[in-house]
C-alpha cells in the first residue's frame, strides 16, 4: 500500500467518478484503475462497486475512506513539521549581546541552542549602541540579550525577562554612603568615582547618560581613572 495509492482511492471516494478523480490527480483514468485494483488486491478489501452507470463505496471503503483522510491529514502535518525543523536547523541566527551582559548564561543558552539545531549558524553581534532596537526592527538583528530600561512599549517588539543582575559599589567604610544598602545613580551627585570604563559602558547599556554628560548638565560626578 503506498501513498499514492491512498491518494487515488481518496479522489475517486471523494468524486464517486474514475474520470474525475484522474483530472483530479493530473493523470489518466485507466492509471487510476490500475492503483485501486492493486490497492484492493494488496489489502484483500472490496472498496468499490461499479457499474456502467456509478460507482459506489462499500460499506468496508467507507470506513477505511474515513480514516485513511485522518491518516493523511497527520501525514500532511507531520510532513509540514519536519520541514520546519529542518529549516530552523539550517537558519542564520544574528544576536545581538548588551555589553556587561551575564555571559556565563548566554553561553548555556547558546549551548542548548546549538543542541537543538546543530546545523544552524549563531552570529553573536556586541552591542555597544544606545539604539539595539532600531537594528531588531530593521532585522539587522534577530534577537537580542539587552537591559530592561531599553524595553519599548511598542507591539512591534517582544520583550521577555530572564533574570536580574545585581551590580554594586565598592567604597571607603567612613564614606556617608556605606551603611546604604542600596544606591540610585543620583546617590553618587558629588562622589568621585574610581573606573576603568566598566561603569561607563554600563550607563550607556542602560541608555543613561555617559559620565562626561552628567557632568556637563552637573550632574556633580568626578570621574577617576585608575593607572594600571
């Protein structure tokens, strides 16, 4: 029993018509004889009764028409299924990766990536400017790994949580500043701060003001940095 047998024997259950089923199927009458004879030969089932004037299903064809429609319609998905997977599996994934971003979990989610399409091709692109998603509405970006603040309202853009990262100050204990247990931004006004640019980078990840353009607006911060 093949598929093709299954297809023609569908049509002609369908058309109650040898002719029309073979237009059907883009072939000719005589070939579609040809596959229901076989197919009942084959199975050992009498499908059909015909006669100069119609042609009629069995009580045994009705049922083996209903699900025999069931089975290729499952067959049709699974088809269309597989299909997919495999041109997910040869896909060009462009990501875009936040600076200062967790790395350690971006590797395992890469990782299960690749274990799931092991064919597919991973462009890691780092995103050092202030407009990320510009690039993923261009579609210069597939998708990106970026800061909460960088969320837009728009319906365009999708934006799921995956955790949060806790960043932290390092400063003299007598410092007025030490018994916080937590810091804004505008707790620094005043300080002088000590960087290599990490904290630079950061502001600008969160589409905040660099250090030099806080204190242009007096923003009163200093900015140190150290000599290695």
């Amino acid at each position: 029993m093949t598929i093709y047998q299954l297809e023609c024997f569908i049509a002609v259950a369908e058309e109650l018509n040898f002719s029309a089923a073979a237009q059907r199927l883009f072939t000719t009458q005589p070939a579609v004889t040809y596959q229901i004879n076989t197919l009942e030969k084959e199975t050992g089932l009498h499908l059909f009764d015909r006669t100069t004037r119609r042609t009629k299903l069995t009580a045994a064809g009705q049922s083996f028409y209903l699900d025999m429609v069931q089975m290729t319609s499952f067959g049709r998905q699974a088809l269309k299924k597989a299909q997919d997977i495999q041109a997910a599996d040869r896909s060009h994934l462009v990501v875009g990766l936040r600076q200062l971003f967790d790395y350690g979990t971006f590797a395992s989610i890469l990782a299960e990536y690749q274990r799931q399409y092991p064919n597919a091709q991973v462009e890691v692109i780092p995103q050092s400017n202030r407009r990320p998603l510009e690039e993923l509405r261009s579609g210069q970006l597939d998708i990106g790994f970026f800061y909460a603040t960088e969320h837009s309202s728009d319906r365009d853009v999708s934006f799921t949580p995956l955790f949060s990262l806790a960043y932290y100050v390092l400063m003299n204990p007598n410092c007025p500043l030490a018994d916080r247990k937590a810091l804004h931004l505008a707790d620094l006004k005043g300080q002088s701060v000590v960087s290599s640019g990490a904290f630079d980078s950061f502001l600008s990840a969160c589409q905040g003001p660099s250090l030099e353009e806080l204190a242009q607006v007096g923003g009163g911060l200093q900015q140190d940095h150290p000599q290695l």
